[in-house]
C-alpha cells in the first residue's frame, strides 16, 4: 500500500480552550497521526484567553482523545507537539509574541513554513483574526498558509458577503477552507462515487425515471447547551443553509468533466443557481416551519422548546423545517426534492431516498394502489451504507411480488458526527484538496435562497410548539408530501 503524504505543518487553533477544540479537532489531530497521516514534523499551538500552560494543554488533548489510545501507544511523544499561547485576538500585542513563537516552531520542527490557522471561536471574531493576521505578516510565511473557519458563515446573506470581503481582504479564494462537516462523512462523499462510478444509477438519474427524492436529517437531541447560538439561528440557518443544500448539490449535480476541485465545484453551483426562487404564497405552501412541544423519547419525559432556557420563553425560532425544491434544468425539471430536519424528533438519522418512478403496469402487485417503487436508499448516519428496494417473490408459493432490499453496510463504527468528518477535512486542508470544502459561490446562493423562506416567516409569528417532541414532526409536513401523492420514506 502507498504511503499516505504526510504534511508538515503547524497548525494554529484559535478557541484551543473551546468544546469544538476538545471533541472534534484534538481527536482528529490524533488519529491523523496515528494513521500515518501527519509527520512527526509538526506543533499545534492552542490559542485562546485562559492562562494554560503547554502542560494544562497536553493534559487536555490527552483527556480528550482517551478512548482512542490503545495501551501500548506513547502519548508522550504526540502531546509534546502541542503549545500553548495565552491570547484575546482583539488584542494586537498577542500577534506580535505568536509570530516570534511560530518561527521557532518551524525552526524545532522542520515544517518548511506551512501553516493553518484554525477558527474554532465564534463567527463574530473571523475578520478581525483574518484581518490581524494579515497586518502582522503571519500569513505569509515561507510555506503555505491557509485558513479553516468554521460555521455559521454569515447570518443571511449580507452579513455573509460582509464576513467574505473581511477575510478575502487577507487571503485568497483557495487559502480559505471553511467547513461543512457534512462534506467530510464518508457516506457524503460516497454520494458523487455511487452516481458516477455506476452505470445502472446514473443511467437513470434523471426525471423520466425518479419521482422524487427526499432528504432527511432527524436529531433527538435538543437545543443542549447552545440556546443563546441556536436561538439566533434556528433549522433553516442551522442545517438546510448548509448541510441540506450541499447534499442537494452533489446529487443533482452534472457529472463533472474531470474530478478536480474547480469542475466539482462549478457543477455544485450550477444546481445551486438552478433552484427555483419562490414567492411568497409558493413559500407558504411549499414551506413548513416547526418548533418541538414537550414529549417523550427513549421512555423519558422530555420539556418543549420554550421551556429548555429562560430566554426562550417566547422564541418564534424553528427547530423543525420541510420544504419543497424545485430545480429548473433539463435533468429534473419536474422532480420535487423534499428535504426536512429537527431537533427532538424519533430518531438520530441522516438519510436520501431515491424514489424511481413505477413501472407502466405492474403484473405483480395485489392491489391498484399497493405500490412498492424501487428505491435507493444512501444511509449517511447511523449504519452508513446503501440499500436498493427491489420487489420479487419470496417464497415459491403465489405469484406475487414483494419488496426486498439489497443492502451494503460500511464496516464503520463511527457513530454520528465522531470525529472521522474532521479528521477527513483536516487532512485535506493540509495536503491543499478544497474539494470537500464550500467554496463562496455556493455559500452566497445557499444564503440566497434560504433568506427568501426566513424573510416571509418572520414577518409572521408562528403558531408553536406544533410538534411533540419524539415525533418526526408537524402534521404540515406529511401533507406536503400527499398534496402530489407521495409519503416520507421511513428513515
Ligand atoms: N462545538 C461544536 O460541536 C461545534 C462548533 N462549531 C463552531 O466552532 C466555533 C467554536 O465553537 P465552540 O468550540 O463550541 O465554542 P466555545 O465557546 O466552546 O469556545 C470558544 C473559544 O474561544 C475562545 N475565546 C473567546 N473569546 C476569545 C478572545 N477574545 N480571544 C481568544 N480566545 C477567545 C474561548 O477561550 P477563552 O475563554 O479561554 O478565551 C474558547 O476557547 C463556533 O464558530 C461554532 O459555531 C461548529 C460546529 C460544531
Ligand atoms: O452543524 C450542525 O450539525 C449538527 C448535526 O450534525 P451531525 O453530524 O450530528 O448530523 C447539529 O446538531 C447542529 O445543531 C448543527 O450546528
């Protein structure tokens, strides 16, 4: 088997004292390095307010990857890469000392003046640190230089294109990764290989043989700890924004002419600008907003929304959103994709199901309206696989047709949202692949689009809670499906 490349690099972590630092990125940084994927020539300095030491830090990237440590590994020698540089980025002497502190990095390490800088802080410092960076010359190394940020990217549109100018004023379109962890789940990935890598899909890809496709991301959990961050921002900002229309992207999108970031890119867009605006009217049909009420889940007596923090009392934000999408080219003119998520719904799953149309007349079926379509199903979480409904005869008795699936299971044991995702994008960002990282065009249209829904709802305060917590959401959202006589798919 080929050696992986092995990046040398340091990679600077703005927020190291942070949740999203302990769960994601340390345990990522370590399985990169214990899957070969990273030299022994690089640092991690962790940057942020509190007064830490290198050792504080180290205990901390311990603490934080202990499950993944099997016994005889030296942890030792991984945590002795990782530095710790008390900072407040809105302070300008702090850049001045890092700068000092990462030429005698890559001095120590040999990292040849390759550089990430990692934006694992609230949104509302991304200019400014992007801005600072460029101002001290800590971009411009002798190395590469990149930067990672991390969602939300903007609040709406304007506020995006604000945020983009900010950082573009100090670097270039390609030195810029920004995240969607979406992109780095390997069933996500998997979606461009199953359509383009088999005749008998993508062959049939198109709206004279799909009826419709749905897109569902069902979470059980809450608002947790982030009520202030998820108030401000609800399901369609939180999920669809991002995650939902880039899934839309890369199934719908043309096969591109060869499989390199620009041409990968530039057919996402394509879909993306492809999506039919809708007016207000078509927005309030083909739209559905949800907030969860009180309910049960796993057995436990679970509080609705409102009732999660004090500063909800009164919140008009969805934790549930359906919609309808019309794409107006030649391959779907005609096939609505359906996407939904929510919070405290039955079940943790992220799933596509392809629905093909019916066959003219089918020999098989016991009754008129008994229809078992054919459907492909991409498992992105839990159970990451792909199953194919097919109908056949299953016992040698009667000559009726049954349905079937045929089913492939990725041997993954990862669980949802592990760090597998990150650790995925981490090393693409160090080896200078983009591909799996939202270039501004998509965000600017995704932004687009969505801000047209939340502008006509929040003109209008919505009657909630309108979903029992454990449920797979309002009622709104079925009926949205019957209007053209389809049924969500169970997921
Ligand atoms: N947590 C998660 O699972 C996810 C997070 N994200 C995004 O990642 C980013 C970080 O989230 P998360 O880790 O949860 O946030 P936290 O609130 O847990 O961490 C914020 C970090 O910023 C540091 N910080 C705050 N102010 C300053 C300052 N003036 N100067 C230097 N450091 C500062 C804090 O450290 P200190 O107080 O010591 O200064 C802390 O390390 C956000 O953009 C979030 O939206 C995205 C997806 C998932
Ligand atoms: O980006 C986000 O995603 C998570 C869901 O991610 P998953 O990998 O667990 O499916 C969601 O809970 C969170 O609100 C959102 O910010």
């Amino acid at each position: 088997m080929n050696q992986p490349v092995q990046p040398k690099v340091v990679i600077v972590i703005f927020g190291a004292t942070g949740d999203l630092a302990k769960r994601k990125l340390f345990p990522s940084i370590y399985r990169l390095y214990q899957h070969g994927k990273i030299s022994k020539n690089f640092a991690v300095v962790g940057l942020a307010r509190r007064e830490w030491t290198d050792e504080v830090l180290r205990e901390n990237v311990a603490a934080s990857i202990g499950e993944a440590v099997s016994p005889d590994e030296d942890l030792e020698e991984f945590v002795s890469h990782f530095f710790y540089h008390p900072f407040d980025v809105t302070d300008d002497s702090s850049y001045q000392g890092l700068d000092h502190l990462l030429k005698n990095l890559e001095g120590q390490y040999d990292t040849e003046g390759n550089r990430i800088f990692y934006l694992a802080m609230a949104p509302n410092f991304f200019g400014t640190i992007a801005n600072k960076l460029k101002e001290y010359g800590l971009e411009n190394s002798d190395g590469w230089s990149r930067l990672v940020i991390e969602k939300p990217f903007g609040h709406n549109l304007e506020s995006a294109k604000e945020l983009n100018n900010q950082i573009r004023s100090a670097f270039n379109e390609d030195q810029i990764y920004r995240i969607d962890h979406y992109l780095g789940k390997q069933m996500v990935q998997n979606i461009e290989v199953i359509r383009f890598a088999n005749g008998i899909f993508e062959h049939l890809w198109n709206n004279r043989f799909i009826s419709n496709i749905q897109i569902t991301s069902s979470e059980v959990l809450g608002v947790e700890e982030r009520a202030r961050y998820y108030d401000n921002s609800g399901a369609t900002r939180d999920m669809v924004q991002n995650h939902i229309l880039q899934m839309v992207a890369l199934l719908l999108m043309e096969p591109p002419i060869k499989l390199s970031t620009d041409e990968i890119r530039s057919e996402k867009i394509k879909v993306l600008r492809a999506i039919r605006p809708l007016d207000k009217n078509e927005i309030s049909n083909s739209f559905i907003r949800g907030q969860y009420g009180s309910g049960e889940i796993n057995g436990e007596a679970v509080p609705s929304y409102r009732e999660e923090a004090e500063e909800l009392a009164d919140s008009n934000t969805e934790t549930f959103v359906a919609g309808k999408l019309l794409i107006d080219n030649y391959r779907w003119a005609g096939v609505p994709i359906y996407i939904r998520t929510g919070k405290r719904m039955t079940g943790k799953s992220t799933k596509i199901v392809i629905e093909f149309k019916d066959i003219p007349m089918n020999l098989y079926y016991k009754k008129d309206n008994d229809r078992n379509p054919n459907l492909l199903s991409i498992n992105i979480q839990p159970n990451e696989g792909i199953t194919l409904g097919l109908n056949a005869r299953k016992s040698s008795e009667g000559a009726l047709a049954e349905p079937i699936q045929l089913a492939y299971n990725l041997d993954e044991t990862s669980g949802i949202n592990t760090p597998e995702a990150y650790e995925r994008l981490l090393y693409d960002c160090m080896i200078g692949d983009a591909t799996n990282f939202t270039h501004w065009d998509e965000v600017a249209l995704s932004w687009k689009f969505v801000d047209s829904i939340l502008g006509v709802w929040s003109e209008e305060k919505a009657d909630f809670p309108n979903y029992k917590s454990g449920s797979m959401g309002p009622k709104a959202a079925d009926e949205l499906l019957e209007k053209d006589g389809f049924h969500w798919w169970e997921v």
